[in-house]
C-alpha cells in the first residue's frame, strides 16, 4: 500500500442538509474533488470533474439524474456515472453514498 494510501481516509462525512432537490455541491475530501448531487430526496457523489474534458461539473446542469457538463454539453447519469449523450464516452468516477447523523458519509475507496 502506498503512504498516499495510508494517508486518504476510507470515508468523509460532509452536511447537505440545506442541499436541495436538484441542486449539486463541491467538496474536497480525502485529496479528491467530490460533487454532490441531489436527486430528489436521494444523494449521490461523483469525481467533480467531467470525463472528456477534466473541468469541474459543478456547474453543470442537473436534470433529473443527468447532469449536463457546462462545457461541451455531454451528459452523464449521476447515479453510476454512465454517458448519457456525446461527447462524453467514458464513464464519471462514482462513490457509494449513505445518510449518516450529521450528514451524508461518502465511501472514498481506492
């Protein structure tokens, strides 16, 4: 195991109590760049960076469970990171997710 390994903890909790339907936030944890997004009343978190471009997607558009990159438009599902529309190919790095006390805990795996 490599010491950056050592170093990046299994999980992060972050708040996302005032994080409403639809709406998408930014985190950095465990040394990656993580965007929330809230589909309904379900959550779901993915690398914020878009994977045909490498810009951030936090300023993406969120419409249902597809998030438009506010690049060049793609489309990728949040829920497992899937590409939904050109010119996005491959799929979005995805973390499991579950509510916890004081939050939401993000698995940050390796």
């Amino acid at each position: 195991m490599t010491e950056a390994a050592l170093e990046r903890p299994a999980s992060v909790v972050v708040d996302v109590s005032d994080l409403v339907p639809g709406g998408l936030r930014a985190f950095e944890a465990g040394g990656r760049k993580l965007l929330v997004c809230r589909v309904g009343e379900e959550f779901f978190a993915l690398e914020n960076r878009c994977p045909h471009v490498a810009i951030r997607l936090e300023q993406g558009r969120l419409q249902g469970c597809v998030l438009e990159c506010p690049l060049h438009g793609g489309k990728l599902d949040v829920r497992d990171g899937s590409p939904q529309g050109h010119p996005i190919r491959k799929p979005a790095t995805t973390f499991a997710v579950r509510p916890v006390e004081g939050g939401l805990e993000i698995a940050l795996g390796d």
